[in-house]
C-alpha cells in the first residue's frame, strides 16, 4: 500500500518526466494503433465478404491476411533498433534509444501478425477449432503478444508452418 502512495506521490511531484517518457513513445503508439485498427478492418470485411464478392472479385482472401509474412528485409530495420536501443548503454546518444524503441515497437506489430499466423497453424495441426481456439487465441494475444512477436521474428530464419502441415491437405475455413 505505501508502494502505490510512494508511486503517485513521484507521479504528482513530476509531471514533466512523466510527459516527457509518453511523448517519446507517442509515434510508436500511434503507429500500433493505426495499423492494428486497419488489420482489425481488413480482417472483418474479408471475414464478412459473402456480402460483397457478388460484386467485386478480391484476389485474396482471409487466409492471406492470416498467413501473413514480414518481408526479408525488414530484419535490416530490426537489426538497426536493436543496435540504437542496446547501444545507448554503450555511448551512442539518448535519442538513439528513443528512435530505436520506437522502431522497435513499429516493427514488433508486423511480427506479431506474422507469429499470430504460425500461432493460428499451430492450432490447426492440433486440429483446435471454434470456441476453444477463440479462447486460446483470445488469451494469448492478450498475455503473450511478446512471445508471438518473437515467434514471428524467428519464423522469417525458420519456417516454422512447413512444419505444421497435416498429413492430408485439406481446405477448410481457418476459425
């Protein structure tokens, strides 16, 4: 009880810190919102294209948002912000840190999506459908985001879903 009395008093004493550590990671968090906000979209107007592909042919399809893979060279990028945030212990400026957090950040969203794809192949080897894979998946992006990122980042060295395949191939709906 005295920690959280001790920590909102060192919140009220010093707004300008606290000001100054949300501003620094503003861009990443705009970034993550915006891009998680058009993923969610595209997921739901593919999700829900029996409505409209009467009209207009797509080319893609739900399981292309969800098979999505990070291009190779975006490991040029993480190795970038990994050097800025582990070299600003080590002489490089502060505002390296800053610009290699944020990148980091940035580029966490789309390895996410790319291991939340090896995730969703996971659950369908183990043949996991319906509710009890919305539940696992539920749970996990919200208590292991970190370990799907870096699931994500592996699998650009990996390819983890070539070995999740089922013996037979079928097609079916990926929920």
């Amino acid at each position: 009880d005295s920690e959280d009395a001790r920590a909102f008093q060192d919140f009220v004493s010093n707004p300008e810190q606290l000001a100054n550590e949300i501003f620094t990671v503003l861009p990443a968090i705009i970034f993550v919102f915006a891009f998680f906000g058009l993923w969610v979209s595209l997921y739901m107007t593919l999700r829900n294209s029996i409505i409209w592909r009467y009209k207009k042919l797509y080319s893609y399809s739900l399981k292309d948002l969800i098979n999505f893979r990070v291009p190779d060279f975006f490991v040029w990028p993480l190795i970038v912000s990994l050097v800025c945030v582990v070299g600003a212990d080590y002489g490089l400026p502060k505002i390296a840190e800053i610009i290699g957090s944020n990148l980091l950040y940035c580029l966490g969203v789309f390895y996410l999506f790319q291991g939340f794809g090896v995730y969703n192949a996971f659950l369908h080897y183990l043949k996991i459908g319906g509710f009890m894979k919305t539940i696992f998946v539920v749970f996990t992006l919200v208590m292991a985001y970190k370990f799907l990122a870096i699931l994500g980042m592996f699998d650009l060295w990996f390819d983890f879903r070539k070995y999740l395949t089922n013996k037979k191939k079928d097609e079916g709906d990926i929920s």
